[in-house]
C-alpha cells in the first residue's frame, strides 16, 4: 500500500487501541465497548465482554451494562477498565492491533483469561505488543527490545532468549528463564530449523 494514499480516517478505522490507562467515557459500560463499533448489535458487544473476560464483572455490578463508569472510568478498577478497553478492541476487529500495556493492571487469573482473547484478537492481523512484562510477548513473531529509544536487539523470543544478550539477562533477573527454559527453547529453535 502507498501510504501516501492512506487518509487519517481510514487509518482510524484500521487500527484498535487499548492502552495501559484505558481514556473510558463517562457513559455506560454499553456505550464505551461501542466506541469500537457504534452499529454493533446487543449481542455482538456482549459476545465482545464475554471474550474480554469482562461479563462476570459487568453482571455483577447493579445495573449491568448500563452502569455509567464515571469521569475516565473512575468507578471501576484498573484490570476492570482494560477489560472494557480489551473488549472494544475485539468489538471493532481492525486489521491493526497496538497493545500498550494492555494487560499490566490485571492479577494473574483474569490475565490468563485474557490472553486467551487476545491471543484470538492477535490471529491474522499485525500486532503491535508495547510491554515491560516479558512473559507477554512470548508468543511474538518479532521481538524488537528497545532501550531509550533506540533498538537494542531484536529476533523471536526463543532467538533472543538464547543469544545472552540485554534481553535473556532481563528474563533471567525476573527470574523467567533458567537452565530448564534454556534446553527448552534450545530444542524449539533447533526444531524450527
């Protein structure tokens, strides 16, 4: 594509947000997964939360999805935000896909579950994974690892995690990639090729 030929509003619509601190609209939970996609029916934004692993917690709260989430979603918790931001994602299936943060405020759990979505979401689009949390861009096509700003390694995890390099090292002082992990990825890289 010549991107010179490519308009702000077509560029809008090809490419899905959610962003650590998840900008919700003091609206409904409804209103702001529409955001996504403002036609979407009834069950297409459910369908959306659900695989956001945002419909247990939306159905707790009093009035459902007409609960109005406050100025920059201050009635809900972080993780409960990303969700919202997660499922809007899911809901308007653009090509492009930017992940800045997106799981950081979720516990362990409710981020297993969304990574399931996301993993979903991630199929047959570019992805773009910003992320201080290594184990999130383990299943990465390319790993590019910056430091103030510029490219200090890049490659597939496996790559990069057996190369020694600033990135093994950052996986092994988080305590991500020991001896066992090693042989692992040794096997996988050798596999592959």
């Amino acid at each position: 594509i010549d991107t010179r030929s490519v308009t702000r509003k077509s560029l809008r619509h090809s490419i899905a947000t959610v962003f650590q601190d998840a900008g919700l609209l003091n609206r409904s939970i409804e209103d702001n997964i529409r955001v996504g996609r403002a036609e979407a029916t009834y069950d297409e934004v459910h369908a959306a939360a659900n695989a956001a692993a945002a419909q247990d917690f939306i159905l707790s709260k009093s009035s459902g999805y007409d609960t109005v989430v406050g100025e920059r979603g201050g009635q809900l918790s972080g993780g409960e935000r990303q969700r919202i931001a997660i499922a809007r994602a899911v809901l308007k299936d653009a090509p492009i896909l930017v992940l800045d943060e997106a799981t950081s405020a979720l516990d362990v759990e409710t981020e297993d579950r969304v990574k399931e979505a996301i993993d979903e979401l991630r199929r047959n689009r570019t992805t773009f994974i910003i992320a201080h949390r290594l184990t999130t861009v383990r299943d990465a096509d390319l790993v590019v690892f910056m430091d103030k700003g510029r490219v200090v390694e890049q490659g597939g995890f496996a790559e990069l995690s057996l190369r020694n390099g600033r990135f093994a090292s950052l996986l092994r002082a988080g305590g991500l990639l020991n001896d066992e992990e090693v042989r692992r990825l040794s096997r996988t890289v050798n596999e592959a090729a």
